[in-house]
C-alpha cells in the first residue's frame, strides 16, 4: 500500500527563499542534500495541507517514517533519501527529527516564548544543515554556527508568512509573551494590514532573529570545503538582506522576498566574498610557514 501524493503542494527547491544544494555545491554531495530537500517537502506538504485532517497527516508522515527506515516502500518520497543514507553510511537521524517537527505542527498551533520557538527549530530546522555538513563530512563543532544560521532561517520564514499561517493554517509562531509584550495578540495577524503594536512585534522578534547571524556568520570560514564555505556565506548574505528587509516592511501587505536579479547580486556578492577570505587565509597560513621556515 502507497500513500496518496494528491496533498503534494509541487513546490520544489527552485520555489524556496534560500539555495538547496545549489550549483555552488560540489556534484557529489547535491544527489542526498536534494534526496533529503524532497523527503522534508513532502512532510512539510503533508502537515501543512489544509484539506487533510490530522490523522490523515499522521499516516502520511508514518508512511514516510517507515519507508525511510526500511520497513516499507509506502511513500515514494523517502525511498532516495534511504539509498542515499545506506550507500553513504549516514544516520536517519536529522531526517527523524524533522518529522518530530511536521508532527507537532500537526497539532501545536501556538508557542509562549522565544525559547519554546527556538526548540521548535531544534527539530524543524538545525537537522538540515547538520546534514549537509555530515554529507560533506564536516566536524560536528560546525553545527552551533549551523544551528544559528538554520534557525534564523526559519524564524524569517515565520515572519514572512505570518498572516498566511494564521489565516490558512490558524498556526502562530511569533512568541505569544511578545505579542502580549506589546499590547496586541493574534487577531492582529488577521487584519489587511499590521497595527503599530503588531509591527513593532515583528521588528523586534526580527532584531532578535538578526543576533543569530552574528554567530552564523562564524559558519563559512569554519567549513572545510570551499564550495560549502561559498554557499553558506550566499545562504548568510540572503538572510541578513532579508531581516533588513523585514525591518522596512509589514509582511501583512508587503512581499517580503527579493526577485531574482536581486537574489543573484546579494549570492554573488557573498560568494566572492567567501572565495577572497578563503585564499587571502590560506595566502597568510603559507607566508607564516615561509617565516618560520627563514
């Protein structure tokens, strides 16, 4: 028995507000990062769908679960995912704690504080990026710099779609203490466009989003792969135009995504960036063993 893949929205990496395993991503290590993009769609569609109820959702993200671990083939989704795994000797484990994530967006709909929403990303976030560095066999003293990067980017996602998530899914990330905080509470993410007490509570739950980026920033020059250090400074670069940005805009009227030309310019400034740091570091390391050597 398969799971019916009519709840699938058909969004694909291309669609999503940060690279997945772009170009700049070395061939070899692109098959299991999009195998694992896939695998979490297709449960993020699932516990998002609008018209599936929760035990509907529950067997769709079950079916994803025991595919992946080897106990069926029910979800077409996970089966790449599991070949790669096998083949590289990698753990299920992030791709485990993601559903843990799908399955409480199932049925947890609020969340109190700051800390609650952090540990939230614990599960819907950190794993991505802990296993792109695994594939690429990165140290696990990357992954704080990676979890920072990894929630902020989740958390600007939540800003961003904050109205579409109350009005489509009755779904609210932004902390109820800040709301409160402020004077307001989620009817406010309701209305055409945000109330001064609302919009403050964004731009601070975004300052505060900003603040992981300082230590995300540390995530590039930490990497050993040259293409990753060059992507992460791109996936950087993107988020701290994005809270900029969010700090400018009431996501409740304005788009807040970049278009592409201006995509491409912030990445490939980034990326440079990354790529001149890179050899000017290493330019340093060899004239300091020159030194010594004199």
């Amino acid at each position: 028995m398969t799971v019916d893949t009519a709840y699938k929205s058909g969004k694909s990496e291309h669609d999503e507000n940060f690279p997945v395993a772009s170009r700049l991503i070395a061939s070899r290590y692109r098959a299991p990062i999009l195998a694992f993009y896939r695998f979490a769609r297709a449960a993020d569609d699932a516990a998002d769908h609008t018209d599936l109820d929760a035990p509907a959702k529950f067997t769709i993200l079950d079916a994803l679960e025991g595919t992946l671990l080897g106990k069926s083939d029910a979800a077409a989704d996970a089966r790449p995912l599991r070949n790669e795994l096998r083949r590289r000797q990698l753990s299920p484990q992030h791709a485990l704690d993601l559903l843990q994530a799908f399955r409480q967006d199932v049925t947890k709909s609020r969340y109190e504080t700051w800390d609650e929403l952090v540990d939230y990303c614990r599960y819907s976030a950190m794993p991505v990026g802990r296993f792109v560095l695994d594939v690429h066999g990165e140290s696990k003293a990357t992954w704080a710099s990676s979890d920072a990067l990894c929630t902020a980017l989740q958390i600007i996602n939540h800003l961003q779609d904050c109205g579409k998530d109350y009005r489509d899914l009755d779904r609210v990330y932004i902390p109820q203490a800040d709301l409160v905080r402020h004077g307001t509470d989620v009817s406010a993410l309701g209305q055409s466009r945000s109330s001064p007490a609302l919009l403050a509570c964004l731009r601070e739950v975004g300052a505060r989003t900003g603040k992981l980026l300082l230590q995300a920033s540390r995530l590039p020059p930490q990497v050993t792969d040259l293409r990753l250090c060059m992507e992460t400074s791109v996936i950087v670069g993107l988020a701290r135009d994005l809270i900029t940005l969010l700090d400018r805009r009431d996501p409740l009227v304005d788009r807040v995504h970049f278009s592409k030309p201006r995509s491409v310019l912030i990445a490939g400034r980034a990326a440079v960036s990354a790529l001149a740091a890179r050899v000017a570091g290493r330019r340093g390391i060899y004239q300091a063993v020159r030194d010594d050597a004199a």
